[in-house]
C-alpha cells in the first residue's frame, strides 16, 4: 500500500467525516458551509485543503480509484463515500445530511 492510500485511509477510517478539498473550489465551499452548520464530537470531523500538497495529484487519483471521481470535494461518513459538494448540500437542505451525521455517531 501506497504513502497516499495509507494516508487517505487512515483519515477516512479514524474520523466520523473526512472531507478531501481545495480551498479554491466552490463546490468545497458549499460542502464546508453545510457541514460547519453541525457541532461535532472531538476529532470526529477531519478536513484538508489538498493543493498545497506534494502528492496532491496522488490523491486525487486514489480518490478516483476508490469513489468513481478525482474532483474534490470527496465527502466520507462513517467510512464510507458521501458525495461531492452538490451532493452534500442537497442532503444539508433536505435534511438528510443531520440524519446521516446522527446515524454515523459524528455529532454532539
């Protein structure tokens, strides 16, 4: 297994939600206005701006390999894949995000 496999799983398999992102993408912004709408529990919410890292095409590609795309955001609950950004802020407006949360055992 791979520096980035290693990493991108162990962020996924540690925290309630684990979100891969850009800091310049809107789609990003949508998915982090939706989800910092929740109080998490401690260390249950991981989020990391990928652009600014060396194997950021890495994981992209491993994010591809494991959820059908290497666009960002990739959103994971309870280690499982969510959604993209449209994805997440549709289930914030219809509610079904919270239940989701609530469900994984991610909230306060």
């Amino acid at each position: 297994m791979s520096d980035v496999q290693s990493f991108v799983d162990e962020k996924i398999g540690t925290h309630k939600v684990a979100v891969f992102s850009k800091s310049y993408c809107p789609f990003c912004h949508k998915a982090k206005a939706a989800l910092e709408s929740f109080k998490f529990k401690p260390n249950e919410f991981f989020w990391i701006e990928i652009e600014d890292r060396k194997d950021c095409q890495e994981i992209q590609d491993y994010l591809l390999k494991i959820t059908g795309e290497r666009t960002v955001p990739r959103v994971f609950i309870n280690g499982r894949f969510f959604g993209g950004g449209t994805e997440t802020e549709a289930a914030y407006l219809d509610g079904s995000l919270e239940k989701t949360l609530i469900a994984a055992g991610a909230l306060e």
